[in-house]
C-alpha cells in the first residue's frame, strides 16, 4: 500500500467508523522508519516509576513503549475520546501483561486525569485537533506534579495533502501558545523529518495560578470532532 493510498483513504476509514482498520494504520511497523519511538522515548529521559499520559493514544503506538519505559512500579494513562480506541488498548493491555496501562475515556476539553499524578503529558499528532489550546493546557497544569513536563510531538506541514486539510501546527506557534498557558520551553529536538518534537515545563512564577485555573475554551459538537479525529493521535497520519 503506497503513502498516497493510505493518506487518502485514514479519512474514509475515519468517516465510515472502520476503527480497526485505522488503528493497524496506526500501528504498521513501517512507521518506526520516521517515527523513531524509541529514540522519542529515550529523548524523553523518563524515570522509572513516573506516570505519564498519552494524550490521543489511538492506536497505542506510544502507550506501551512508555509503559516499558517507566516499568511496573509505574503507570500509563491511556487518554483518548474515542471509547473503541480505549478498549482495544485495554485488551491488549491484558492479553500481554501490561498492568501498568489504564485507560481513561477524555473529555473533549480535558484530559481528565488525576489531578497532581502525572509527571508528563505525552501528545502525538494531537494538538492540531485541538481547540483553544493555550487554555487547554493551562488548565491541565493542574493535573501535573511539581517539575512536570509536557511533550508536544505534531506534524510539521512538510506534506502539501495534511496542510491543506490543517493536520499541522507551526513550531512557532506551538511554543506561543504554550508559552500563553504558562509553560516554557525546555528541549527542542530536530531529529524527526516531519514532526515538530517540544517539550515544556511551566513557568515557576504561573505554577501555582495554573493548577486550578478553569478551562474556558469553547467546544466543537461531536460531528465536528469526529470528522477530524481528535485525540486519537498516536499519529493520525501514517505513511
């Protein structure tokens, strides 16, 4: 299957509910050629023991090479509004042993973690469903333990199709609205051919005025959201 067929056709897959066949896209090992996880989850330099989310897990590209990155006395939230997504990620939790791995079923304006349990937010190909993100994430500030991070992993618009279709976010306008929330910027990787990798801590001066400011954002109607796929990044453009 070319790059070109599987562009065109993750929209219909999206479109006519074929879940399964959008995560295998998700998950097709020919993606680690640009992916890289494990260089991303090396780079991340993650503790054992940390709890991290996964914001979009889809698939569970991400989910279960975190999970062997903060091992058993960690944990792996699994964050994603799309319930079929959650329960394939759970499944196969059990059919391989993760115990680490918990599925949390999102709101579409918040993640709906625990609050002060999570040392890194982890988001592939996520953000640019988001909206209003600047409050968006300085709302879930406050589910963020002291020295928490936030790893911004988005499309970086080299592919004339996902411009078009606005599945990218500038760097620039990443780190901006990052920075509105509340959050600086601690590592800027490169290493990645079409994604854009950031990764923020908040401001000391905010951290405590963001941990329980309210999210304010407004919100797009389910139709919306599922005609582009939110939160089900995990990498939501495979090739």
């Amino acid at each position: 299957m070319t790059y070109w067929t599987i562009a065109l056709a993750v929209p219909l897959f999206i479109y006519a509910g074929c879940g399964g066949l959008f995560r295998a896209s998700l998950n097709s090992p020919w993606r680690a050629r640009w992916q890289q996880p494990e260089a991303v989850v090396r780079a991340l330099t993650i503790p054992p023991g940390s709890h991290v989310a996964d914001l979009g897990a889809g698939g569970g590209y991400f989910t279960f090479r975190l999970a062997d990155a903060v091992g058993p006395l960690g944990k792996v939230y699994a964050v994603d509004v799309n319930k079929g997504n959650l329960d394939y990620i759970a499944r196969r939790a059990q059919e391989q042993g993760y115990t680490n791995v918990e599925v949390i079923l999102a709101e579409y304006d918040d993640p709906s973690l625990p609050e002060g349990e999570v040392d890194l937010i982890f988001t592939c190909n996520t953000y640019h469903h988001l909206e209003n993100r600047a409050a968006y994430f300085a709302s879930a500030a406050r589910y963020l333990r002291p020295g928490g991070r936030v790893a911004i992993l988005d499309l970086a618009g080299m592919n004339w199709l996902f411009r078009l279709l606005g599945h990218w976010t500038p760097k620039e306008t990443i780190r901006n609205e990052m920075e509105t929330g509340g959050y600086q910027l601690v590592n800027d990787f490169g290493f990645l051919s079409r994604q854009n990798f950031q990764v923020f801590a908040l401001s000391p001066p905010q951290t405590k005025r963001l941990a329980t400011q309210p999210y304010s954002g407004s919100q797009l109607s389910l139709p919306q959201f599922r005609a582009i796929n939110p939160l089900s990044g995990g990498g939501d453009e495979p090739s």
